[in-house]
C-alpha cells in the first residue's frame, strides 16, 4: 500500500514494534494492522469489543474478592495467621478457578466473533446460535481450558506479587505504594503469561471449534490438545502470540492492584483518582481487545 498508515495509540504501536516477524503473510503488528484496514476497514480491529468490556467489570471483581475470601479460608484450614508464599499460590490458583465460571461466556463471544471467518453478526448473535444448536451450556463451551489458563495466571501471579513486595522497599506514601503495586502485578502478570500461555492457545482452537454430532473435536481437552499441538506443530507453537500478550499483560498485571477498587477511592474523598483509573481500566479493555484480534489473526492465517 502506497501511503503510510493511519496512526494508531502508543501502546499499541509499542507493541507493534516489538512484534517478531512471522512466517505468514502479516509481517509484524504494522503490517498486520495495515492490510486489515485497507481489506476489511479500521471496525474490524474492535470486532468482538464489546464481550471483554462487558466482562472486565465482573471478572477484576470475582478475581480479587475470591482471592480475599479463599486467603481467609486457607489461613483458618492450614492454622496460618498471615499469608505467606504457599498459601498465596493456593489462593490465586482457587481465584482463578472461582473467576473462571464468569469469564468463559464473554471468552467464548469474544473468540467466535474474531475469528477471520466469523458469520455472526454481534454478541446477541452469538449467543442466541450457541444455545440454539448446544444448549445454555454450550456458552461454557472450553470451561476446562479456560480453567487451566486462570489458575495458572492467578497461581503465579498471585505468588510473585507476594515474594516481589515483600523484598520492595517498604512506601509511606501513597504515590510510593502505587508504585510498589505496580512493579510487583507487572512482574507478576509477565510470570503469569509465562505459566499459561500454553493453555491459552490451545484454548482458543477449543472455544473456536464447532460441534459436530458423533465427531470428536480434534481439540477437546487441554493437556491432550496441548501434546498435540506440540508433536505436530513444535514446542514453539504453544507461544504463539506470547509477546503481544505479554506486552498486554504484564502492564495488565501492574493496573490491577492500583485499580481495584475505583468505588473505595471515591469513598475516601478522591473522584478525580476513581474517574482516572476507571478511563485507564477501560482503556486498557480496548488495547487489549486490539492486540487478541492481531493474536488470533495470526494464528488463523498460519493454521
């Protein structure tokens, strides 16, 4: 294409510029960016948007709510006055179990509606062909896999946080404990995509594979689906999408604990911090939403 594309956000543009070349027809993130806009139009970047902001809201919520709740039941069973290594792994593998059974509905939409040879016509759509052809449980179509993805995340997430801020310099201030929560859910969200990004891609081609009556999904369970894609595709295949992913979540990781709970802030007599971390939460909704469409394009042309 002859004239220079049309500018895109910093973060994504960051992103993009560390985006390893692949061996498909998109080069890069720019690239990829650029031939969807002149084939398809700039929409479809945000095609399947509105399923991961509906979903952010409730799951941050789930998440740190259950990891509180599991905290108190895991210090009570095991006879442990205060949180420590161990149990903040257990904790964060249980959160991320709990969170699960919110996310996958969203997850499922989400998926069906970024694929490249989608035919639905927006969320509604999806959902009401989904439970016509398989029924209301047919929307937690991939729960396993979708489990295996939190646990993991929240497990190594949860734990890193824990170790990282306890060898932190302790912050009397609150600009220095933001930081400090910053720093430590980056590391913890980079270490926690390590952990699931195997589970994550094989969870993609689960929620992305259409039941057939008296057919075995080729895809179905994920430590199966996951030897698979190693024997016929390389270990390798199990990362891919890492980096955009990592990029996304890693910061991710790093917004959360700063931005828990917008409601409290506005309760202690600060809206202005309320109203700034809701617009980075929502921003943070669209970065991501635009860096799984390119994860996903990727993985469909090279399939």
């Amino acid at each position: 294409m002859s004239k220079q594309p049309e500018p895109i956000p910093f973060p994504v543009s960051f992103a993009a510029d560390n985006t390893a070349k692949g061996a498909d027809r998109y080069n890069g993130m720019v690239d990829c960016f650029r031939k969807i806009i002149k084939n398809e139009g700039f929409p479809r970047l945000y095609r399947g948007i509105a399923a991961p902001i509906l979903m952010e809201a409730p799951k941050r919520a789930t998440k740190f709510a259950a990891n509180d709740e599991w905290g108190k039941i895991y210090r009570k069973m095991f006879g442990v006055a205060e949180m420590n290594q161990p149990i903040s792994v257990l904790t964060g593998a249980s959160a991320g179990a709990t969170e699960t059974f919110v996310v996958v509905p969203f997850e499922l939409v989400k998926i069906r509606l970024q694929d490249k040879k989608s035919s639905y016509n927006g969320p509604i759509d999806v959902v009401k062909k989904v439970v016509a052809s398989d029924g209301l449980l047919g929307l937690y179509t991939g729960l396993e896999s979708t489990m295996w993805r939190h646990v993991l995340w929240n497990a190594g997430y949860f734990g890193v946080i824990f170790q990282v801020k306890k060898l932190l310099p302790k912050s009397e201030t609150k600009q220095g404990q933001m930081t400090n929560d910053l720093v430590a859910g980056s590391i913890g969200g980079t270490f926690g995509t390590i952990l699931n990004t195997p589970a994550d891609v094989v969870k993609s081609r689960i929620q992305n594979t259409v039941k057939v009556k008296g057919v075995v999904p080729k895809y179905n369970w994920t430590l199966p689906s996951i030897a698979l894609v190693a024997k016929e595709e390389g270990f390798a295949a199990l990362y891919k999408g890492f980096l955009p992913k990592v990029l996304r979540l890693g910061p991710g990781g790093g917004t959360s604990p700063i931005s828990l709970n917008p409601v409290t802030a506005y309760r202690n007599g600060d809206p202005l911090l309320s109203s700034s971390l809701f617009s980075t939460g929502i921003l943070l909704v669209v970065f991501t939403s635009v860096i799984d469409f390119y994860k996903k394009m990727k993985a469909s042309n090279k399939a």
